[in-house]
C-alpha cells in the first residue's frame, strides 16, 4: 500500500482506488490482515477524493470494513477509517448549514482530533483536520475550514511526512484560502493560494481540471475577469473528461457563485448543473443544502 501516494501522481485516481481494493481481497485471502485491511481504509479515501463510487454504497462498503476492523482487533486501521465515515455521513444526510458550535459532526470531529492529540499522534489529527476542513469547505462553512487547515499546518511543522491525501490537500487548502482572502481582502491569503496552486501544479499530470479551476478563482479574485466564465467552462470541461464528478460539481458551483456576483443569469445554470452533480456523486445533503441556501431569497431562485 506504501506506493498509492506515487501511483496518483501517475495513474487516474480511481485506477489506484481499484489496486488498493484488489490489495483489500488478497490479504483477506492470505491471511495478510493488517496491510489488508489498511489497503481497505486507502480504498474508501482514495473512493472520497476521486468521487469513482457512489456515496451510498461508499458507505455500507466502509461499515463492512469497520466491522472486520473490530473483529480483527485492528484498532489502528479502524481509528483511520472511522473519520472517512463521519465525512461520507454528512454530505450524504446532512443538509444544514455546517456551524463550528452548532453542528454535532463538527463537534464529533473535534472530539475524534483532541482524542488523537491526546495520544500525541499528530498525523493522525492532521487526518482529520484535513477531512473536516474538505467538508466545511463544500458545505462553504469556510471560516470552519480556515480554522482546521491553519490547525493542520501547526501540525505538519512536527512531522516528518504530512498528510498529502493524493495530493488532495494542496487544492483545497488553495481553494480554502481563496475563499477566505475573498472574504476577508488579506493578502497573505491569497499569497497561500497561489503557493497551493504551485504544489497542485506539480501534481497536474493527472490533476489538470483542479489546476484549471483555482486558475480560474484565482483570476477572480484578483480582479482578472475578462475571460471569467469560459475559464470556468474549461474547468468543469476538464473535471468532466478526468471522470471527478465531485469536483465538477465544486467547479459548477464556483462559477455559479461568480456569475450570480456578476448579476449574471447563468448562474442558475451552474447551479442546477452542481446539484445534479452532487447528486450522481451520492451527495444528497449537499445537494438539499445547495437547494436550500438558492431559494431563499428572490434574487438565488433557481430551477431545482
């Protein structure tokens, strides 16, 4: 399982997926338990990140997992996964808005991370920084997941190798900081922004449309408009084709966001695009949450 990390830098992400799978149903049939069921938890991380299963049956695959985790006493396995759980679980059920002090996932998650700190294992509660910071940040709770990445990056100082999650970890501290200097106009964000879309880059071979998509919030962001929509368009293009129908349906909701901004009416294209996005990925609180927060008010009415 040690070579997963450098396959995704060569191979589609749901080819690796299928390998640590095909690794899961050897051990289990050689008697190889530990690295079996570590290659298990790498399949159901790996199936998140690349959005290859859907979300459902995503979930009764981990609770499977987790069973035999126990069964075989493989605590260590088992603390690695059960995180993996909670992130399936909320954007599948899940469709209110993410609150750092209201949200009982949030607060479970916290509990799961000072549980590990406790224990000193900081690679480990980087895990789960990470993990809870990706779905604050689709649930757009972006204060929450600037809190957790600058927790994360506290961590990495002390370790020896950080957490990368197939290089996962770049694009969305990226995204988590473009949403956050939109928000807040500090420069140093958008300075981690641009250092984050530089390490995406370097992973870009089998990464392009995440490339292409901070390129496109980026310009955004700094003002740079001109050709806006239709770099968007060549983000969800390219989301499309690398087969990464979660992010596609990030991208369609970003672009959604600019041209709603710009008083724009394809916004209720990108957005009806997202939800549908979201919901073939198996994302059906998000997609009620995506719903929800676009009829509220007059001017976010869309077709959902």
């Amino acid at each position: 399982v040690c070579w997963g990390g450098a396959l995704s830098t060569r191979e589609p992400l749901k080819m690796v997926s299928e390998k640590f799978l095909h690794a899961y149903k050897v051990g289990m049939q050689t008697g190889g338990i530990h690295s079996a069921l570590l290659s298990a938890h790498f399949y159901c991380e790996s199936s998140i990140f690349s959005g290859g299963v859907e979300l459902e049956i995503l979930e009764r695959e981990i609770d499977m997992f987790e069973k035999q985790m126990v069964a075989y006493k493989q605590e260590f396995n088992w603390n690695l996964t059960v995180s993996l759980e909670r992130i399936v679980h909320i954007l599948i059920y899940c469709s209110s808005d993410l609150s750092q002090h209201s949200s009982e996932f949030l607060v479970e998650g916290k509990e799961i991370m000072d549980d590990h700190i406790e224990k000193n294992n900081l690679y480990a509660a980087s895990i789960v920084c990470f993990l809870y910071s990706y779905v604050s940040y689709i649930f757009c709770n972006f204060d929450f997941a600037k809190e957790l990445i600058e927790m994360r990056w506290t961590f990495e100082k002390t370790l020896y190798r950080p957490y990368r999650a197939y290089c996962t970890t770049f694009f969305f501290d990226s995204l988590i900081s473009i949403a956050f200097a939109r928000k807040t106009k500090q420069d140093i964000w958008t300075k981690y922004a641009l250092e984050n879309l530089e390490k995406t880059k370097h992973a870009s071979h089998n990464y392009r449309h995440r490339v292409l998509l901070l390129e496109a919030e980026i310009h955004t962001l700094l003002g740079k408009t001109d050709n806006a929509v239709s770099n968007y368009d060549e983000a969800i293009a390219s989301a499309q084709e690398s087969g990464y129908i979660n992010e596609q349906a990030i991208a369609n909701e970003r672009a959604g966001d600019y041209c709603l901004s710009q008083g724009d009416n394809q916004a209720s294209d990108y957005y009806d695009e997202a939800y549908s996005l979201y919901i073939q990925w198996g994302a059906k609180g998000k997609a009620a949450h995506l719903k929800k927060n676009y009829l509220q008010s007059p001017e976010r009415i869309i077709s959902m």
